[in-house]
C-alpha cells in the first residue's frame, strides 16, 4: 500500500495494465513526451516506449476514432480528452461507432476502449474547462460510464474499465485530484494523505463495475451522489447533523439499482447531488428509477441538487457550484416534506 | 443585398454555388473531362518521397487502351487466369446487385444499392491485397466481399435481414461485415470507417506486424471531418493504409462540385497533406489493380498511407430510393467516356486471345444460375417483411450485444418485450 | 386553408418566412435543386435563386458552423440534417458553439438559427435512420427544442423558430410526413386529408414555442406525448376505452411545466411516452419534474413507455417501436397501481 | 511484437511518432529551417488561379531583410506614420501582455496568455483589413483589439472578470468578444471559429455585401475537423474570407510535427483544396499586411478564400498553466532565426530614419504609464477572487442570456440562487 492522489492512482492503473498486457496502449494531447497537462500519463512514453504512449494531433474525433480502429484490431486502447468539455467532436465516433460496433456485427467486432477525462469544476476553468457531460452519454445504448471519488477506487475501476470489453467512458473529477474536496471553497484544502481511500495497493486489483458502494450508512435518508460530490455530501450530512445513507455510485451506466433500491426503502428519502446541469441531468433518470420501484415507500419527492441549467460561469463559480448549501437545502425539504 | 453603408465603392459580394455541366433536359456533357492516354503516367518507385510525386494527383493512372491493349508502365502483368477471375467477379456483382435490386422492387426488403459501373474498384482491390489485409469499406464495395469468395447466400440473407443473417436483422441492407473475410462492419454514417482504418493499421504497426488496411470513401463524403482526421493520423504516424476516394462523381443529388471537386482533384488532398497520392481510372480494373499493389507495398515497407482517388461515375441511382433522372440527364451513365469496367477487362482479355463472347455469355448464364441458386437457398431463411411481428429473429436478440453482458435494465426490459409479443399475438 | 401533409406544410413554412424576410436562408445536404430527400424544400431553390436556397457538402459540422457565422452575421438559417442520426458531427458547433453564444458574449451575439431535421422511427431505416436525440439537447443549456405532431402545428411552430431569436432544434417525425400513423402497423395507413389539423393556412402564423396542446381532455391519466407519440396515444386510450387527457408537449424545451402540472393534478396519474431510448429520455425529466410538483397528488408512479436502451434493430422495428401494447400496458399499471 | 502466423517472411511494421529537433538539455536546434531571402518571392496578381501559385506554399513571403530594408514585390510600401503606429501597437501587445500575466501571479485572476513573439501577426492584419470586416480570432490575437483602439481597460475588466467585464465575468480570461471592433467572440473550443467565419462571410456575399472576414487557427489546431469543414466551405462557395493559420510551432507540449508539420508546410493544405495559399514570415509585419492585403483585395473582388500560413515562433509558455521548459529547451525562444518582430520592425524604422532609440524608449515608456494607469482603472472595478462569494457580478445575471427570454425553470433556479447566497452570507 502507497498514499496516492488521484493522478497517481490514475497513473498507477495504467502503468500496472500496460505492465501485464502488451496490447494496453495509451494516446491523447500531450499525453506522450510530457504526460498529460494533468500529469496522468507521466513516465509511461519513457517506460513503455513511443509506440504504446504517443501524442496525438489536436483531434478529438481523430483520437477516439483511431482508437475504435486499435481496439478493433486487438489492443486496448487507453484514450485521454484533455477535458471533457472537449469530448463533444468525438461525440459521433462515441455514439454511432463505438457504442454500436459489438450491436451492429452482432459480437463479431467489439471495442475494449477506455476514454479518460478529467472533467467538472471547482477550478476557476470557466465555461469550456468544467463541464459534466455524463448524462449524455448514459442516454447512448452501449456505453458505460464510470466516475471515481478516491484514488482506491479510481484505481481498481479505471483498471476495471481497461479490462472491460466494451468502450467505457472514466470521467476524473479534476477538483478532486489534488484533495477531496468538500465544496467548502473558503477552508483550506485538505490532501488525500489523511483520507483512509488514498491507501492504494501498488499492484493490480479491481474495482468492479456497475457497483456502487454506501460510504456512510444511514436511516434518515438516502444521498445518492459521485465524483467530488461525494464528498460534498459527506460534509454537508455532517455539518447538518443528518443520520443520512450516502451512496457513491461510481458507476453511472449500468447504475447499482439494487444498492439504491435497497436504501430508499429502508429511509423513504432521497435526494440526488450532481454538478451537471439539472434538466436531463443524471438526476433525472435516477429520480424516475426510485419513484417508478419505491413509490410506495416513499415519503417525500425525490430532491435534486445540482448544477444550473446554465453554463458555467468563470467568475460566479461558487454560485454555480452545488455545494452544502445546495445539498443541505434540498436535504431538509426532503426531510421536512 | 443589403445597403451596406460602409460598401462605398466596392463591388457587391457573391455567393457562388457550384452546378453540374447538365441538368435534366440537358445532353450529358463530359466535355470537361480530360482523359490522359493509357500508359502515359510513370510509375515511381514505391520509396520515392510524396514531394517528388504530386504530379500523379493531376493526371489518370490508365493501363488498359481504347484498343484493350495492357500498356505502360503501371500494367501489373497479371497472368490469364487472374484476369478472368477477376472478370467472373465483376460479372457476379452485378447479377448480384440487379438480382437484390429487384427483390427490393418485389418487396422483398426494404433497401439496396448497386455499385453499377464501380464493380472493377472493389474486385480489382480484393485481388491485389493480401487475404488477411482489412478493408474498411463503404456500402458500394460489395465486390470486395465477392471477390475474397464470400458466400452469396450469406450476403442476401444479409439483405433479407432473415433467420440466416449473421447480423441478427439489426443492420440496414447491404451495411455487410465478416472479419474472416477482412471486411469491417459498414456504418451508415459517412466516413466514420476511414480514420477507424487507420488506427487499425496504427496498431498493426504497433504490434509489429504485416497487415494492412484499405479503406474506402465517397466523393462526397470526403467534406466529413473523419476524412480529415483519418490522413492526418496516417500522415503522422505514417499508418500502413490505402485510403481509397472512390470519386464516382455523385453524392444524393449533389455533383462532386459541391464537395470541392470544380476547384482541383480529390487526389490532390494528398499533396495538401504531405502523402503520397495516385489518380487512377476506376473503371479500368488494372490499373485498379496496379495502383493498390503500389500503395500496399509502400504501406508493407513502412512508407506511410498513400491516398487515391478512384476516379468513375455512378451510372445508376444513390439507392433504392433515389430516382437519378430528377437531378441529371437520364443517359449520363452510358456517355461516360471512360466506359463500363466489365467491357473493358473483357475485351483485354478477347483481344489476349484468353475469351470470347461465346464463353464470356457462358459465364454469364453461370453467375445467372448461381445467384438464383443462392436467392432460393436465402430465401428458404426468410426475407424482410415489413408490416408483420413474425420476425425472423427471436426478439430475445435484440436485447443481446449492446454490452458484452446484459445488465439489469435491459434484462428486464427484454422481459417486458416478450410479454408484449405475446400480447400482440392474441 | 389547404389540406397538406406535413411535409408541404414544413415547405409552406419555410416559403412563407424566405418571402416575407429577405436574412432567411436554407441550406443542407440535397436541399438545393433537388428540393431535399424528404422534399421539404422542393421549389424554394428555383423561386428565392441559389444564394439563398443551397445544397452543401456531406458536412453536418460545417452546416451547423457555417448557419452560427451567418446567424451572426444576421440571417436567420434554416439548415436541415438529412437524418437526426447524422447530427452528432455537428454537435460540438451545436453545444459548444450554438448553444453558449449569447451566453458567453451576454447577449452581444445571439443566433437565430434553426435546425431542421427528420427524425424517428418507423420506417424500415435501420439504427441510422430512426433515432431520437432530443434528450441530449435538452441537457445542454441554450438550446430549444421542437417536435411536432401534425401539419398545421408544423408550419406554425417552424415560423415560430425561424422568427425566435436563439437556435431551435425542429425535429419532425418522418413516420408521421405523410399520415398521421398511430402505431397499428398492420392497418392501412390513413392520409393527412381526413386529419383536421392537416386543414392549414396559407400565409404567415405561428404556434408559439414553450407551449404544449391538451389534444384530449379527460380524467382517469395524463398521457404525455409528442410527435408521433401523439397519435400512438390517442389510438391506444382509444382502444383502450380510456378517459385519458393527452398532452401533446410540441416543445421539448422548454417544456410547459403549467400544462403538464395542471392536468397531473387532475387525473393524478401519468405516464409519459417516447420513441427514444428509455434511459435519460426525456420521460426521465418529466418523471422527475411531475413527483417533485405533483407528488401529493400522485396515486401511482409515473410510467414511461418508451423505445428501448438499444440501437433501433432494422428487422425487429415493431419490436422496439412503443406502439398501443406497450404504452397500453403502461396505462394499465398505472390505473392499477 | 506479436507472432503473426501471415506475415510469412515480411518486415514487420513499426509505429513512427514524430520527435522535435530539440529536447530539455538539449541545444535549441533551428537548423532545418529553411529561409528564403527577402523579397525573393513573387508577388502574382490577385486574380490569378490557385494553380498558377502553388510554389507559394512552400516558401516564405518576407520583406523586411537582415539589415532592416524593405525589398522585394511585397513590399506595402507604407507611410512612416502607419509604420509607427504599428510599432507602437505591437510594443504596446507586449508591455499588456507583461503586466496581465505578472497580475495573473500575482493571483488577480485565474489565467492569462501571452501572444509574445507574435505581435507582428495581429497587429498588421489589424492595420491591413478595413475596420468593418470582422475577425475571428484565437487567444494569441490581441493584437487585433489593440490595433483596432479597443480600451486596455476594458481588455483588462475581461481578464479579472470583474464589474467592468461586459462579458459580465462569465469567459475564462483572454476570451474577448467585441462586435463593434470586428472581433468575434472566442470560444474555448479550439478550431471552432474557423467555419463560424466562413459562414459569416457567404452570409456577407449572399446579402451582396462587401464586408470580408479574417478568421485564425493554431497549427495544432489545424487538426481539427473544423478546420476541414472551414477550408472545404471556403472553397465550395468561393467564400470571402482570409483563413490564416498561426504556426508557432507548439500546441501545449507538442511540436507541429504531430500536427502534421513534418510532412509538408501548412500552407500546402491550400493547394490539396485548390485555394489560394501563401507561407509568410509572421514576425515580418511587413509581409502580414502585404499578405493579408493581398488576400483581402482577392476576397472583396469575388475571387475566393486564401489560405495564409503565418510561419512564427511561440516564444514563451502556452499559458500561465504551462512551463515549457519540461519538453523544449528553455533558450528556444531567444534562438528562433526569423527574430522578433518588434526589433524587426524598429529596425526598419531606424534604417529608414525614421524613428530611433530614444524615440524607442520615450515610446515604451508611456506605453508602460498608458498600460499601468489602465491596469489601475481597471482595478477599481475589482479582481477575480477566487476563495469568495463576494462576486464582481450580480448572481442573477448568472441566468441571464442562455436564452433571449428566462424560461419559468431558469426563473426559478434563479430564486433559488438569491436564497442559497443570503444563507451563505449568514
Ligand atoms: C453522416 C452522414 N450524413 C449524411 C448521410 C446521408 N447520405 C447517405 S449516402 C450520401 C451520399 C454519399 O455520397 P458519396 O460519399 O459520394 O458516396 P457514393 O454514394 O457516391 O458512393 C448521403 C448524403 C449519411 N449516411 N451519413
Ligand atoms: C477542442 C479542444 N481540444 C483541446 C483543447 C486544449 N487546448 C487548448 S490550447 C491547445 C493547443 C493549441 O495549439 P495551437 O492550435 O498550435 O495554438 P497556439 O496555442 O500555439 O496558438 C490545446 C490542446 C481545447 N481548448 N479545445
Ligand atoms: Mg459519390
Ligand atoms: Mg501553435
């Protein structure tokens, strides 16, 4: 066990893979000579050589592309979008390529493809560097999406996501890299040394799929949320006193039902957190889910906090962000309800 | 226009749209066309640098003459029984096509597209590159899947969207794919196959191995920023890739003028971007063939892409749901000068002394009988009917294949679909 | 008034605006001489000349990039996607660019641009000729979005777009162009001309955007639909002896929360319908909006009958298709619950 | 490598990534620059075909020559006066340039970037195009602003995003946008203004207008597929645009050889269009407004787009983000052999007599003052503070302009804002 950040545990999971599979290979802007403007890519174009970590030209339909055509061949293909806010001239190959080869030749061809990106905000990025585009992607037929909150799990998922054989979209809450942030922008930040999830195992070890995991039980109500606001939910049930059940999702496409529905029959509460924007946000599709198969346990409206239904501001950052104001407002509706 | 009250004295600014030589009504008109004489373009040693060759994006790769002879020196010298090997090909693509053409009329499916005029593009391609090569075509290079002896019945059931389709019904007629067969998966969206080329050979590349890829693209098609994106990638990475622009001229009703073809040759992008580039005569299968054994063998010896333009005419309409004669002239497809592609190869071969009409309608009624043969045996499995839920497929599938593993939501919704079923049979 | 299809009323729409005001333009792939492959600008080339009627190249990023420089410059493009399908090269133009002008310059530049494009299932095209994506863009903040149901809401809510000063994206039903089809595929099918809303004006009106059309009162459920969908309810409650109200929302977004908030207090059911993938639908978000609203009201979950979380198979059409039994069986569960 | 049972007795493939000259620790290496002299470079007439002037793709328009004279055909033959109004706007660049990144360590605002070494590029377009043509430029293009008597101050509002922001603080810093100074909005999204302009310029022909458009694209950038659709749209409609690609070499960490720059000169994509195109010294402000004058007066005449490389070299950091000395070596800047354009420039107008170094230095140092009284207008309508929830702006505008009118959802989240911030103000 090491104390890593984000990066590392990110760089360790693609280190540890191309280490064991010869056919992991890693691309993207600047991710080659200079590992990555967020330095997710360091050392591995001088360990594993040029042809495995290599810099792409500025083309994110080029990269994405060119890495459904390695993956079809035989390798895995580890993609980096330098931000996600990015990802949207690769969307078509996403979409109508990557999510669709393994349906179309019904399994003859199939796509063991990551894309990875750091994405949403709390970093001063403006509008174009702080996006959370997941939603779109969990409306597309043949896509996953997974979205880690701590270096343990970004880790064992990202490896996960590697090993997958289907096209599978990592997005890496780049405000949380460094620290978990809590959403508390006026307290000093807090480093993932002193966090129990940044004890990350040198080796290979996954972090399954499709599994959520409840980082905090609880009876009065169920906090579903992922990435950063993970740890904005942490810190708001805290400061409010909430004997809350906090769920972090981690996988957003195929979503743990059974952890959720589990939990929101044992509270009759629930309250969805994400920093994209609300209308057909994530939200949306989880607050239909829980009213559709808990209806009748239900004792309040599913609540949403999340993102504006606006881009988001350079300067007004902490009016856009959804933090434990936010949060804990539609906590106590939920509760008061 | 405006009163622009900055103009001053400046002439008024125009929006240009590029129009076709002839319009319904019109006599066709290829008078625009220039036709370099066969054997008069070298042939550059595949090392030589893509500066030294820009002229070959000017000008027409042309092996076979007027007078059918094999001429210069892009003849690929290939012997006798190649050569009718590759006529038998061609001549069974476009049985093929017509007899898939005609089941779609009788309502047999919902969808076709011939490749009339184009036959000796694909065949002559699927000839010259190597079996395990992948091509990465578009929906009119069916006769790469012909000429690597795809069965026929496969491909019909293909377009039947029947119980014998290995695509499970799920794909549009004609959108084909068999990796066996080193044809990848066709998309109905333009373009999207030609950069995916070139990360397949990127990795073939990457791994240390032989093969390579061809890919295919319209004219039309070119204006996609796929397009960009594959030459570029195969530029820098000098990808083992033939990335063939199959210009027939025609897009839906749109000439190549609007993609960019009135201002230079599609074989040009290749000069813009520092690669190599050939414009070859798509309707002459030698040169077809010699052209593709150039770029494959610069590919094979860590040359880089090269780019060529195919150049030919789209004698028929885009598809089943296209009527040509709404855009341009009814008999533009039979005045194109550079003439039908099975003709040409079967003259060079009569004036070999390796045919003759005799044998040439022999083969013909062959290929007749051997597709019928195959329609019978496709249809055995079913064909396409459109207003019914006796699907050939068991509806269980179409919930399989969107993950490698069903995940919950669609298990249960695939449950939900068979009670439905059910229902809609009482 | 003249009895058209909704394609005719679609180029009746776009005559009208190109005569009254010489800044709209129409442009795509075919729509030039040919008139477009859905004919929905058969004429207007030969009577408003090729600067302002032209065909492009197969680019769906340059038509939307090109329509934002001259929605910039002043006019008000109307650019047509050959297919919905073939939208997502253009997407990024779309949410990058499109969608965060006037935001971003605070309203310095704004973009009178529409979108037209066919859209939906049920005609044999196969995954690519068949898909609803209008919930990805109403996720993206600065886009409207627009479907109608039938010839004349058609042509008055094409002006309305063309005449709205932000881009709208009109997607139109392609099952529907020539007759109103209700989901019995084993019916023949009935024409436009015994439709009343097929009884359309000549000239200039609108259908004001942001607003939904009770098309049927009733008591027992809300049904809420659009395009399409419309007439697959009106024929489901039908067969079904139901006293449904259906709500055909027209908008997509805005969506008119009052229509819906209204009726669902009514009936105190609903469920909503569409061909989209069910997963992050739009039915996810008015799930979600009606249980946050009407949640004291509600006697039974919202449904959602929708097409399915897969790629749209060519053979299995009425399989995916959510015609009377599946949207039937919804209703059933939902007066059940 | 793997075994490949087919690959028979075939070299294997090998993935080729290209590499810069020039590595940290290693000596700047400029060696395989090739520069033609000044002057040497015909000038054709601006209604000559494309295909009369590829030669100008690959080599280098340049005017102002070693000892400071302006030679050849391309010379503008400019007055003094324009001469040191453009030296005055290019110092002017710098000195803002210098202090807004020294504000951005001092933790002002968030981000900035420098243009340095660059002037020259902005600046004489700005003096060479008509005030009411419109540009659309990238972040290195300040310049244009500047030349175009757009206020500091205002310039520097945008950069802190505060009170004075008419951007209202919502674009990351340097993404200016002012309409009545012909300069479009910048995007954060690389590449994306390239067809936005060449749709405002057909909407400018269609309306028979006479107003040009400028737009600008990074080398890196060229990769795009914006960049494919701006050129083919461009060439199609024979639109009236200028489409300048900035060649400094560097996207973030990456040389233009991963661009594709290895393979020929950006200026080459021109002729595999079939457009004009020209290569031009960009640190010769000379040669900018020769080219881009030349390129103008084709536009206005119907003549079409032209395709300007600007060859220069990004002296400093991509951005306030960015340290290049972790992928080039630290002096690379300082040895770029085309020089800097400001000394280039001064030079010219000392060899010409008419400007000198005390003239020089009385200049820069009012525009120090001039650009240090700004910096203090500016402050006093705040800085960007990023620990705090005392905003520059008022939080309700935050709902403001994503549409023309608030729809009711915006409305009420902006309610629930106004409350959200009173609780946190408590
Ligand atoms: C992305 C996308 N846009 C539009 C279409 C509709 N479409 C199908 S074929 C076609 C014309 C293609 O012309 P070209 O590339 O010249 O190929 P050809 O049919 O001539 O072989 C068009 C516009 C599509 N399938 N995909
Ligand atoms: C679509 C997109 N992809 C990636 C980025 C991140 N990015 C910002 S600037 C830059 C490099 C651009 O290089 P170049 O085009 O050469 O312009 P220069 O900075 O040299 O002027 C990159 C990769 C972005 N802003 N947008
Ligand atoms: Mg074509
Ligand atoms: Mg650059």
């Amino acid at each position: 066990m090491t104390v890593m950040n984000m990066i590392q545990a990110i760089n360790s999971a693609q280190n540890v893979m191309m280490e064991r599979d010869g056919n992991v290979v890693a691309l993207g802007e600047d991710v080659g000579y200079f590992g990555g403007v967020f330095r997710a890519t360091e050392g591995l174009q001088r360990k594993y050589g040029k042809s495995r970590v290599f810099d792409t030209p500025i083309s994110e339909n080029g990269i994405v592309a060119t890495a459904i055509g390695m993956a079809a061949y035989g390798l895995r293909p580890v993609a980096e979008i330098q931000f996600a806010d990015y990802i949207y001239p690769g969307f078509d190959q996403l979409v109508s390529e990557a999510a669709r080869m393994r349906y179309r030749t019904a399994g003859e061809w199939f796509l063991p493809l990551t894309i990875r990106s750091p994405y949403g905000g709390g970093i001063f990025g403006g509008q174009t560097h702080s996006q959370s585009p997941e939603a779109l992607f969990a409306h597309v037929a043949g896509l996953k999406t997974v979205i880690p909150s701590n270096p343990y799990d970004a880790k064992g998922l990202l490896i996960a996501a590697i090993e997958d054989n289907d096209p599978v979209l990592f997005f890496e809450p780049k405000r949380i890299y460094n620290g978990p942030f809590d959403g508390f922008f006026d307290r000093p930040v807090t480093p993932w040394a002193k966090h129990p999830k940044a004890e990350v195992p040198e080796g290979h070890y996954t972090v399954p799929l499709g599994k959520a995991a409840v980082v905090r039980e609880g009876e009065q109500i169920t906090v579903i949320a992922y990435g950063t606001m993970v740890h904005v939910a942490l810190a708001t049930i805290e400061a409010q006193g909430i004997d809350a059940e906090v769920i972090d999702l981690r996988t957003i496409l195929p979503v743990d039902i059974d952890t959720i529905e589990a939990s929101v029959k044992k509270t009759g509460r629930c309250v969805v957190v994400h920093e994209a924007t609300r209308t057909g946000g994530l939200g949306a599709e989880l607050s239909a889910l829980i009213q559709e198969r808990c209806f009748y346990h239900l004792e309040a409206p599913v609540g949403r906090a999340t993102g504006f239904d606006t881009p988001y501001p350079h300067s007004l950052e902490w009016a856009y962000f959804p933090g434990p104001i936010r949060l804990g407002t539609a906590i106590k509706k939920a509760l008061e309800d | 226009m405006t009163i622009d009250p900055e103009r001053r004295n400046r002439p008024a600014l125009e929006l240009y749209v590029p129009e076709p030589h002839a319009r319904p009504g019109d006599e066709p008109d290829f008078s625009h066309i220039i036709i370099p004489a066969a054997g008069s373009v070298p042939r550059p040693d595949i090392a030589a640098q893509p500066g030294e060759m820009k002229d070959l994006a000017y000008t027409l790769v042309r092996v076979l003459d007027e007078g059918g002879q094999a001429v210069g020196p892009w003849d690929p010298r290939l012997h006798p029984d190649t050569l009718r090997r590759m006529l038998r090909d061609m001549m069974l693509v476009r049985v093929y096509d017509d007899r898939m053409y005609r089941a779609q009329r009788q309502g047999k499916t919902s969808f076709y597209m011939k490749s009339t005029g184009e036959e000796a593009i694909a065949v002559a391609a699927g000839h010259a590159l190597e079996r395990e090569d992948m091509t990465f075509p578009t929906y009119r290079q069916q006769g790469l899947l012909v000429a690597r002896g795809y069965p026929l019945a496969q491909m019909m059931c293909q377009v039947y969207s029947n119980r014998g389709d290995k695509l499970k019904g799920r794909q549009l007629p004609v959108m084909y794919s068999d990796k066996a067969h080193g044809f990848f998966s066709i998309s109905g969206n333009l373009a999207t196959q030609f950069p995916q080329a070139v990360g397949w050979a990127m990795a073939s590349a990457i791994k240390g191995d032989s093969r390579i890829a061809a890919a295919y693209i319209g004219d039309g098609s070119t204006a996609e920023g796929d397009f960009h994106a594959a030459v570029t990638f195969a530029g820098v990475y000098r990808a083992p890739v033939i990335l063939n622009i199959v210009n027939n001229q025609w897009a839906i009703s749109t000439f190549s003028g609007i993609a960019g073809g009135e201002l230079t040759t599609f074989a040009a992008r290749a000069i813009g971007y520092g690669i190599a580039g050939l414009r070859v005569d798509g309707n002459d299968a030698l040169a077809v063939y010699a052209a593709t054994r150039w770029a494959a063998d610069r590919a094979r010896s860590n040359l880089g892409p090269t780019l060529i333009e195919l150049f030919t005419y789209r004698v028929e309409g885009h598809s089943t749901s296209d009527d040509p004669s709404a855009y341009r002239p009814k008999s533009a497809g039979s005045n194109w000068p550079l003439g039908d592609p099975v003709a040409r190869l079967k003259q060079h071969l009569v004036v070999l002394g390796e045919w003759d009409d005799e044998r040439h309608q022999q083969l013909s009624d062959e290929l007749e009988a051997e597709v019928r043969a195959a329609q019978r045996e496709a249809e055995k499995l079913g064909t396409l009917v459109t207003s019914s839920i006796e699907f050939p497929q068991d509806v269980r599938t179409m919930f399989e294949d969107v993950f490698e593993e069903m995940p919950w939501h669609l298990r249960e919704q695939q449950t939900q679909m068979v009670d439905e079923l059910e229902a809609k049979r009482k």
